[in-house]
C-alpha cells in the first residue's frame, strides 16, 4: 500500500510513522509513507494556502489551487487513481467497518486541513470520502489522519504477528473484546478465572463469547442492534439481562 499525507506540517507525522507497527509495517515493504507539505504547490508568491472566505466571516478558508496541484502531481508520478480522504469534522463516523476496507485499497492520500475549512470545490471534485474521527473539533486533520492510518496499517496482512489479532479485536465482530489476562494468575488477591486456567479450549470459548456479550451489553449496547446473535447468545444474552 501506497499512503500519501497532505499537510502543513509534515514534522508532526515523523515520529508517528517511524516508531511502532508503522513502523514495522514500512520495514516489512507493506506500506510506503509519503508526507507532502501542500505549501509547496501554491502559486502565490508568497506562497499562501488560506484567504477570507467569500461574504464574510470568522477565520480563514484553504485554497483550492495548492490542493489540486498537489493531488494531480502525486496522481502522475503515481499513475494511480487513490481513494482521496479528507479529513473533516462533516464526514462520516469513523468505524471499524471503514477501516477494513480501506485497507483492502493500494493507494490511499489523506488531505488534512487546517483553518475554517476547505474551499468546497476540494470537497466537489477531489474527494472520494469524508473521515470524522468524533463529535469534535482539531486544530488540524493531522491528529486524525495518523488515526486512520494506524488503524489500516495494523490490518494489512503480515504486519501483526498473530493473524488472528485483529479478526478478534473489538468492533471487528460486531461486539466489544472479552477481557484478557495473563501471569501471574494471582495477583494481591486478584486471581484470574478459574476457567482460563482449565485447559479446556471448548469452555474457553464460551467464557469468552459470553464475556464479549456482557461487556458489549453494559457498554455499547447499541451495537447489539445490528449483531446477528445466534439462538445461543441470544440465550446467553437473556440469562445476563435476567441477573442484571
């Protein structure tokens, strides 16, 4: 996978991109990063990315020049066509689902903003996806960005050691994650369940499914509305309703 980042400040990315399993991932030739401060393409001699927005108002508003011309040369030197995100607090809620498929993509170019906002040509004719991160405001889509980016990343196959890792991790099922411990199996009179320590894989399993149930049912339970629960969880899930 290709990933471009357009940005203003492209220093806020290299500690990101170089320590960690992005890191990795680059080690591994799964993904290459590309930073490109915008700045670079703009036509204005004094080289201004931003102007007051027409009719008036608060703030400032990027420009649409530098962002095409950056855009159109990565696409050429390329020769690709990328999935162009821009990062804003008007796109869609970020979620797993997202995730796994854009990691699924071979390039990807990340538009992070700054100021008011965009001028809405960049919206119009560049982007094929809006990215909010959350019901809040940034100073910038740089933040953002490196979210989105580590959460592809870690999904492209071969960069987590355990395959398995990220088909169980929370919101890829459906549910929130069951509990996890590990030695020592006491711990200042904390000891971990007994079941974890039987050896049995098929109790196990069902610790854990009824474990993700529980805790999906105390803290998101609104995910339980789109959840295809099976005519045992559903059992499971009534028995835990009942005990409170």
């Amino acid at each position: 996978m290709r990933i471009d980042i357009l940005t203003l400040f492209p220093n806020m990315f290299t500690g990101v991109i170089n320590e960690s399993i992005l890191k990795k991932a680059m080690e591994l030739g799964k993904v290459q990063y590309h930073i490109t401060n915008f700045r670079d393409f703009s036509t204005d001699k004094h080289q201004a990315v931003d102007d007051y927005p027409y009719g008036g108002g608060a703030g400032m508003v990027l420009k649409p020049e530098p962002i095409f011309h950056a855009v159109e040369h990565i696409k050429s030197v390329t020769n690709s066509s990328p999935r162009v995100i821009l990062l804003c607090p008007q796109g869609e809620r970020y979620t797993q689902k997202k995730a796994e498929q854009l990691a699924k993509e071979e390039h990807l170019l990340f538009i992070c903003g700054h100021y008011e906002g965009y001028d809405e040509r960049i919206r119009e004719n560049l982007v094929t996806d809006e990215i909010s991160i959350g019901d809040f405001v940034l100073t910038g889509g740089e933040l953002a960005a490196m979210v989105v980016v580590d959460s592809i990343v870690r999904l492209l196959p071969g960069v987590l050691g355990n395959e398995d890792s990220p088909v169980l991790d929370s919101f890829s099922t459906g549910l929130l994650e069951h509990p996890h411990y590990t030695r020592p199996a006491k711990f200042r009179g904390m000891r971990v369940p007994d079941v974890l320590l039987s050896g049995n894989h098929k109790l196990i399993d069902e610790w854990r499914r009824k474990q993700s149930l529980k805790r999906t049912l105390e803290r998101r339970p609104d995910l339980l509305e789109s959840y295809p629960l099976t005519e045992q969880e559903i059992e499971w899930l009534n028995e835990l309703k009942r005990n409170g």
